[in-house]
C-alpha cells in the first residue's frame, strides 16, 4: 500500500492498494514480488477499510494496482466497498484477461491501462503467448467504455527500438487514444536480472516531438 500519492491518478491525492498476483513475467518488472498468487506481506481487507476510514477527509481517491489487479475475483465488489466510503476509483491495469478486464472497467473511474507493445511484439516483454492479443483487446473494450484514461508505455531500449516505439504510438493515435505516457524503464530492480542495467535514454528530442504530435496529451517520465 501507498498511503499518499498524487501520482497515480490524475488531479488527485490518492492511496493505492497493490493486489498480488500476475499471470504475465514482464522482463523489466520492478515489483516481482507481486507476480507470485501469493505474497509475504498481505494485508487483510479489514485493516485496508479501516485505514480508509479514516482518511476519508484526507484522500480523493483509491486506486487498485498489481500485481494485475483484474485477477482478483472480488476487485468489483471491493471497488464498489471503497466507493461506498466516498472515493474515486482508479485502475491500473494490462488487461491480461479482457473479460474480466471489461467487468472491472465497469467499476472504475479512471484508468491507468498498460501498452506493453504493438500487439505483435508484446510476448518479447511478457514471455507469455498470447499477449498481445489479451492486451490490445482490453485496449479496444477501454476506448469504446467512456471511461477516463491515460495509455502508458513502459520503455527499455533493449526490448523496443525508436521505430518501433514510434509505430507503436502512430497505432495508438489510429485506435483513437488521446493521452499516452512513455516511461523510461526504472533498471535498479527489474524480474529478468540479464536484462542490461543501462541508463534510460531520453536523449531523443525528435522523437518525442514527432509522439507529442499524434496526441492532445502526451508526457515522458522518467
């Protein structure tokens, strides 16, 4: 858990409750202790409400991360309990398995939704077949709810290229997003340790001009 954050939902001061779990094996995942289905440092979902009772004064929103938060068969419930409280909910999500992506979506209010790559690169960075396909039809069921959104990349140059990068995002233009973030990979701690631990180039002026001009928002971090 993040008690405060102003980071991870737009325009408001937020908690963000990390659910363990992921079905992917993301190489340069920063949080590999969250894929396992079950984790050392569970927090029981009474102590998570308490908490929350008493910042109800203090906090605008929550937001369930992972992890990959949809795979919780009670995230809907839980999401509509914080709301109950008075918060906005926020959802960080790849959309692993869309189905239970769409159901989450229905309970969400903004959503932090995870480009892995074009769809048909996505398997070199998740190591799971199939990917692609589970993560570009999420995409699709986000754009078409009416839901509010940011896109966002996570980048390290030793998976996706400049061109490819930038494909990527002229694709995304064409699917209609409007916000898309590229996040230059954090390499301090990351699941694939033979990943090269490399500085983050964001040296590359032309082609965040040429990406800043396919969206009405876009930013770079990191």
């Amino acid at each position: 858990m993040v008690p405060l954050t102003t980071l991870d939902y737009p325009g408001m001061l937020a908690c963000v409750l990390f659910c363990q779990g992921c079905a992917w094996r993301c190489r340069y995942c920063h949080n590999p202790d969250l894929i396992p289905p079950r984790g050392s440092d569970e927090v029981d979902w009474r102590r998570v409400l308490l908490f929350l009772q008493r910042r109800q004064d203090l906090l605008d929103a929550v937001v369930f991360s992972g992890g990959e938060p949809t795979l919780q068969e009670g995230l809907p419930a839980a999401m509509d309990e914080v709301r109950e409280m008075g918060f906005r909910i926020g959802l960080h999500s790849a959309g692993i398995k869309p189905s239970a992506f769409g159901h989450a979506l229905a309970h969400a209010d903004w959503v932090g939704f995870d480009v892995k790559a074009l769809a048909e690169d996505c398997q070199l960075i998740t190591q799971v077949k199939g990917s692609g396909a589970a993560n570009w039809r999420s995409l699709d069921l986000l754009l078409h709810s009416g839901v509010d959104y940011e896109c966002r990349t996570t980048v390290h140059w030793h998976l996706i290229d400049p061109q490819r990068l930038l494909q990527l995002a002229q694709r995304l233009q064409e699917r209609g997003v409007k916000r898309f973030a590229v996040q230059l990979v954090r390499t301090a701690r990351m699941l694939d340790e033979q990943l090269p631990s490399v500085s983050a180039q964001a040296l590359l002026p032309e082609l965040w001009e040429k990406m800043r001009a396919l969206f009405p928002a876009f930013v770079l971090r990191g």
